[in-house]
C-alpha cells in the first residue's frame, strides 16, 4: 500500500486562495521592481536635463561683464516657473562674493577655481553646482540647484505612474478570483457530486464534458467505485450463500427435531433423532468453516500473510484419497464413478484443511450437476514451469446440450453460488481460497468427459493482497 | 391431502416428509428440479412445497413453467433465500405462499391447509356439506354436531369430497388424489371406503353416479 496519506501537502489553502495570492504576489513584484527601475532611470535622465539648465544659465551670466552684474540694484528674475526659484546663483570678484540671487547661501558653492559639475553640501543641504569663470578671468560664477528639488520632481512624475499600478491591482485581483474560481468550477461540481452519494451509489460518474486536467480524478474514483462495488458484491454473495448453507441443516435439526416430538412410534422418533444429531455435525462443520475463513479472511484484511514462514504443506494426493474414500458412497448411489490420476503426492502450500474444503466443493459439485452413471475423475500435476501443482477436476454426462454449454460458466457459477452443495458454501469459498492462495481457476469443457472441467493452478508467484 | 415436496437436501427433506405425514399428509419426495416440474404438469396433488434452490433445475422455473401450463395447483415455496427481491420474484412465478427456512412444522401444515382450502374456494377453516362438517386442523369430523369416529383413509376420502363438494370424481380421480406412489391400490379399496363412509354419516349424502363416479351433494339435507 503506497503512502498515499504522507504525501498530501500541509497547506490547507484553497487552489482558489493559492492562485490568487501566488498570481496578486507575482504582479506586486513585477511592480515593484518596474517603480525601482522607473525611478533610477528617471532620476538619470532627470539629472540630465536639469544639468542642462544649470549649464543654460550659467552661460548667460558668462557673457555678462562685471560691472553689469554688479550692484546692490541687480533684481531678483520674475518668477516664470514653479521650479524657477530654486535654482540659486553666486558670483564672485576676487574672492569676494559680488551677487547672488536672493535664495542662494552666503557660504560659497563652489570651493575651488575647478570650473564643472558638483555636489556639494552647504548648512546640511545638498546643491548641485555648476562652477565655470565669468567673462573676466577674475570672475567665477557658481549656479546650483537644491537636490531635494530635484528629488521632489523626481517623486511627482513617480506618483503619476504609481496611482494606476495600485488602482490596478484589486482589478486584477477581482478577474483572477473570478477566472480561478470558473475554473476550478469542475472540480467543485465533482467534490459535490461525490458528497451527495448515498454509500450504495457506485456508479461511475460521467467522464466526458469534464476537462482533461479533471478527467485523471474521475477515471481513478470510478476504478475505485468499481472496486468497492465488487466488493460489496462479492460480500453480498457470501453473506447470502452463508445464510443458505447454515439455514438449510438447522431447518432440517428444527424439523427433525419436531418429528421426534410429534413421533408415536418408538422407531420413528430414534430415527429423528439420529437425523437430528447428524443435521447438528453437519451445522457444526460449516460454522468451522465460515469461521476458517472469516479468519483467514481478518487475517488478510489485516494485512499479515496468510503463511510467513511459507512452512504450512499438504499432499493434494492425500487429501484426494481421503475426499474420494468419502464420496465414494454417495457416488455408487446414482451409479457414478470417481477416479484420480496423481503422479504420487503433490504438495501446495495451503492447509490441509482448506484443501480438503476446496477439494470437496469441485468434486462434490461435479458429482451433483452430471447425471446418473457419470464418471467424475480428478487429475493431479506436480511442479511444471509457471506452477507449483495443478488440480482438474472432469465429470462427464453422455454430452450436454449446446445451450446448456454455451451457460456452462454461468450455470456453474450460478448453481454454486446459491450454494448447493451439501458440505460447504460452493463458489464462494473456492473463489475465496483462489483469492486467498493465488490460485488460478478456469472453468471450461471437458474434452476427454465432455462434461464440465475445472482447473485450479497453484501458480509460483505469491497470492496478490487487496 | 396429497403434497408434493420438492427438496434436494436429503436431511431436511426426509424431516418435511415426516413431519407432514404425522400432520396427515401423504407425501411424494422429488429432489430436483426437472423432476418437480414433471409431477406439477402431472397435477396428482393438491399443493406443492418447492425449494428453490434445485439441481438440474431452478425450483423457479419449475414453477414458471407450471404456471405458464395453467397449472393451478397452490406451492408453497421454502427456502433459504430471504432477499425481499427473492421473495417478490417467487410470488411473482406463481408462489403462493413463502416461507424462510427454518420453518416450523405446524406452521407449514397450517399454511398448506389454508392453501388447498382456498385453490377449492372455501375461506372458512372448517368444510362443511349439509350436515356434515370438517376441521382439517383438528382432524375431526361432525355430523349434525356430534363428533363421528372415522379411520385415517376415510377422512381422507371425506375431505376429498368436500374440497369438491358437488363435482363427481371418477374413481381413478379419487386414487390419485388418496394415494402416495407406489401403494398397491386394491380394485374395490375405493368403494369399501365409500360403503363405510356412507354407513358412519348417511346413505343419501355420497352419491352413485353411473358409469362416473361419486359426488357428494352439496345442499343435503339435515336431519329432520
């Protein structure tokens, strides 16, 4: 039996829930990842442009001379952008600080002659400079920019495409739940399908218009229903066959019994009687049997072998022999003929006791269904290749009809399934055994009698368990 | 009353048979189901009691065909088999009545009483002609009220007439219906039972049709 319980996995999230989170959690990477690109290659080329600017400007003030800038009457520049004051500018004489727009610092921008761009820190805030000399050689002129400006412009044109990514995403999440849940839709159908059995239902449910991810489940839940049904089958047919066998010796004890109570005559009640004690041995035989195999049968359902040790023997000639010495009677009576062919003693790995309940049930059925004067012979084979033993058990009318052959397997399995025979419970119980000890029987027609052939192989490969 | 019994089970059967012969029955043992069919065709009896699990033959199909013959005689099937589909496919055959094993003796007299009184349309329990009157339960026979000690053969013969009160029955119709198989009937039996009869209850109610039979009247008179 494969493990199957293990293997399930811990999680007891729906699919619908899993797919959902599996899919939501992907997209908001995926997003998230694209914003962290967005904004790094944003602020690249934002830089860029804005440093362009920076550049413009400077190169107006370059051509500018001294003395044009110079003043305490240089006024501040209309403000034409919303982004236009931040950028600051300085411009220094020989040292000394000349102009600067009102939002620039006094500390300098720029240390250094080094005219290019920089970033440098001044009163704990970040500029961007650009420093680059005047059109006098003595004059240096310092334009910078607040980063954190720069950063905001950076934040705005992220925040445009950041509201439709969120917006997005329970949209998303809506029309995945609805797509996941249309398609696990079959499997719900097919979960409510099976709670809604009663547990005699076995039918098979219906395979087509399911899709072919879902028709593996219904293929194996249909093979299992076939195999409870089987099951339920073959143990209602025990069950019957059972109640038949025991019913039929305690209603003769029951009427016997009543004989002898009603009986006037000394003789009549002594023979009652006796009938009475021998409808007692017989019940008590088949009560040793069902139990035999019903423990077999616990045994097995248990799953301990049938035979460890694989000691348990017997002789199939021997058990033949004594079988045969017991029907002999009941055979001469209708004038039929028992024979056996064995090679000398023929062991197989059974009990002697159900083999003699298998051995009992061929022949005694064998010689109830041929007619008067028929011969019944049973054949034994020793070990061959594919086979430990093998048992053939042949009887023989003066030919049966056609119609009566093309039923053979049916009748036979009809007749000793309601259990007719007088000493065990018929098919049930050679099945039974066959299942129990790997054995292979065949029904067929006779070629040598003409009647009914049954053929049970003790194969070499150990019994399969179920 | 002559029963058929049809039972492949050789302990139960000789019980049935002995049991219902001590009930008054006289009783033919069949053991299969070929056999069964034969003698329901034959019609000798007045009931049957069918087990159905039969070598050779299904007791069910005996019965089927029986039944598909127009042979009315009332079976009682018996068996093991108590599967309710069981049982409505046995009285759907033709059953008339059905019973599980193990059944209990009187029981199944009972029953195969109640059955040939109702296949001769009688519903009471007790038969009674004029002023004869008969409890086949209790064996007993009255003739205007007080109780008339017959022998076993003669009660036999009465009951016979009064299940077919008015119908004239051939001699050989009477043997069968008296006699199990293999009883050596002599030519005159039927006839001394017949004189006996008629002396013990009244002359006039059994009466000689020439050339026929008998016929017991089913409108005789009481005794003035």
């Amino acid at each position: 039996m494969s493990p199957s319980g293990a293997a399930l996995p811990r999680s007891t999230l729906s699919l619908q829930a899993r797919l959902l989170a599996t899919v939501l959690g992907l997209v908001g990477l995926v997003w998230l990842a694209v914003a962290v690109a967005t904004w790094y290659d944003t602020g690249h080329e934002l830089d860029e442009l804005l440093d362009a600017h920076l550049a413009q400007a400077a190169s107006l003030l370059v051509t500018q001379r001294l003395d044009e800038l110079e003043g305490d009457n240089f006024p501040p520049p209309p403000t034409l952008h919303k982004y236009q004051t931040r950028v600051a500018i300085q411009v220094w004489h020989e040292g000394r600080l000349v102009v600067r727009s009102t939002n620039a610092p006094e500390a300098p921008l720029g240390f250094g002659e080094a005219p290019g761009l920089r970033t440098s820190v001044i009163d704990g805030e970040a500029w961007r400079v650009l420093t680059t000399p005047g059109r006098e050689p003595d004059v240096l002129i310092h334009v910078g920019e607040l980063e954190s400006a720069r950063h905001d412009i950076l934040l705005a044109s992220l925040r445009s495409i950041a509201w439709p990514m969120l917006l997005a995403l329970p949209l998303l999440a809506l029309g995945i739940w609805w797509a996941v849940r249309g398609a696990v839709r079959p499997l719900r159908q097919l979960g409510q399908a099976v709670a809604l059995r009663r547990p005699q239902a076995l039918q098979p449910l219906s395979a087509h218009a399911v899709p072919p991810e879902v028709a593996p489940l219904v293929t194996a839940l249909n093979g299992l229903f076939q195999r409870m049904a089987d099951l339920l089958e073959s143990e209602r047919r025990f069950t019957a066959d059972a109640a038949h066998e025991l019913r039929t010796p305690i209603a003769a004890i029951r009427m016997q019994a009543q004989v002898a109570q009603g009986a006037t005559r000394e003789p009549e009640r002594t023979q009652a009687l006796a009938a009475t004690l021998l409808g007692c041995d017989r019940a008590a035989r088949l009560t040793e049997q069902l139990l035999q195999l019903a423990r077999l049968e616990d045994e097995v359902a248990r799953g301990g072998p049938v035979d460890p040790a694989g000691t348990v023997s017997a002789d199939l000639t021997a058990a033949a022999l004594g079988l045969m010495a017991e029907l002999e009677l009941q055979a001469q009576v209708r004038g039929q003929s028992l024979a056996l062919l064995a090679p000398g003693p023929v062991h197989v790995p059974m009990p002697g006791a159900l083999l003699q309940v298998l051995l009992r049930n061929l022949t005694d059925n064998a010689l109830r269904y041929s007619p008067d004067g028929a011969r019944v012979q049973l054949s034994l084979e020793g070990p061959a290749p594919g086979q430990v033993a093998a048992l053939v058990v042949e009887d023989g009318g003066p030919g049966l009809p056609p119609e009566a052959m093309a039923r053979l397997g049916e009748r036979f399995f009809r007749v000793l399934g309601t259990g007719q025979t007088g000493s065990g419970l018929g098919w049930s119980i050679v099945q039974r055994l066959a299942r129990l000890y790997g054995l292979s029987v065949s029904v067929d027609r006779s070629p040598a009698l003409r009647g009914l052939r049954v053929t049970v192989i003790w194969t070499d490969t150990p019994p399969r368990r179920y | 009353m002559r029963i058929l019994l049809a039972e492949d089970d050789e302990l139960l059967g000789s019980g049935i048979k002995a049991g219902l012969t001590q009930q008054g029955f006289h009783v033919d043992w069949v053991r299969d189901g070929v056999a069964a069919e034969r003698e329901l065709l034959a019609g000798d009896h007045q009931a049957v009691v069918l087990d159905l699990g039969l070598p050779r033959q299904d007791g069910m199909d005996s019965l089927r065909s029986a039944r598909a013959r127009r042979i009315a005689t009332p079976v009682l099937v018996l068996t093991a088999r108590d599967a309710v589909t069981a049982r409505i496919e046995g009285l759907d055959a033709g059953a008339d009545d059905y019973l599980i094993k193990p059944v209990d003796l009187h029981e199944l007299a009972a029953r195969l009483r109640a059955l040939v009184r109702r296949a001769h349309g009688q519903t009471q329990t007790r038969l009674e002609a004029g002023p004869v009157t008969l409890d086949p339960a209790a064996h007993q026979v009255w003739l205007d009220g007080a109780t008339v000690e017959l022998s076993g053969r003669e009660y036999d013969l009465l009951q016979v007439f009064m299940l077919n009160a008015g119908r004239v029955l051939s001699r050989e119709q009477i043997e069968q219906h008296l006699y199990k198989w293999g009883t050596e009937v002599a030519s005159n039996t039927v006839e001394v039972h017949i004189y006996n009869l008629r002396r013990k209850l009244r002359g006039e109610l059994i009466e000689t049709v020439r050339g026929v039979g008998y016929v017991l009247r089913r409108d005789a008179a009481p005794a003035a």
